[in-house]
C-alpha cells in the first residue's frame, strides 16, 4: 500500500473510532438518566404502598418499559465496543502500515 494510501486509511478509521467513541459516550449519558429516572419511579412505588392502586400498576408497567429499554442500550453499547476494539486494531495495522511506508519512501541508501 502506498504512502496516501495507508495516510487516507489511518484518518477514516480514526474518524470511525471516534464516533463509536461518541456513540458509546451517548449511551452512557442515556443510561445514567433512565438509571436515575428508574430510581425515582422506585421511590413513588414504595411511597404509594398500595400495590393494587391503579397508579402503581402504571408506576411499574412504565419502571419496566425502561428496565426493557435500558436492555437494548446494553446490547447497542457492547456492539459498539466490539467495533471499537476491531477499530483500533486495524488502526494500529494502519499505524504500522503507514510507518513502513514511510521508512521505504525515505530511506537512502549510499552506494
């Protein structure tokens, strides 16, 4: 691979690292607003008491919903990862890569 060519590889790919790195950071910041929000629907359940209210039935039904939805951001988050840890690893490739072109287009040799 030439010199531009390793260049172009290593800026894509550091591109894409960081936004799975912003992607992953969203995430974090959805699942400590749906933990805290969780935790206060908690809270509103044990302060009403009375199980069989119409009001904590729809306390719990929506304490699941997002229970339910912090799941699927568990699962979106460790699929970021996984691309994240290819990411870099080829990212290193293209380090190394870009490094040997490097030595080989300036490299000279006395003779």
């Amino acid at each position: 691979m030439g010199f531009l060519i390793s260049f172009n590889r290593k800026m894509y790919l550091t591109n894409y690292v960081n936004q799975l790195e912003t992607r992953i950071n969203d995430i974090t910041t959805q699942k400590l607003n749906l933990t805290d929000t969780i935790t206060q629907l908690a809270s509103q359940i044990s302060d009403i008491g009375n199980t069989d209210s119409p009001a904590v039935k729809k306390l719990e039904a929506r304490k699941v919903e997002l229970e339910n939805f912090e799941k699927q951001l568990d699962l979106r988050m460790q699929k970021y990862q996984t691309q994240l840890q290819a990411a870099n690893t080829e990212l290193q490739s293209a380090d190394q890569m870009l490094e040997q072109n490097l030595q080989r287009s300036f490299s000279y040799k006395a003779g």
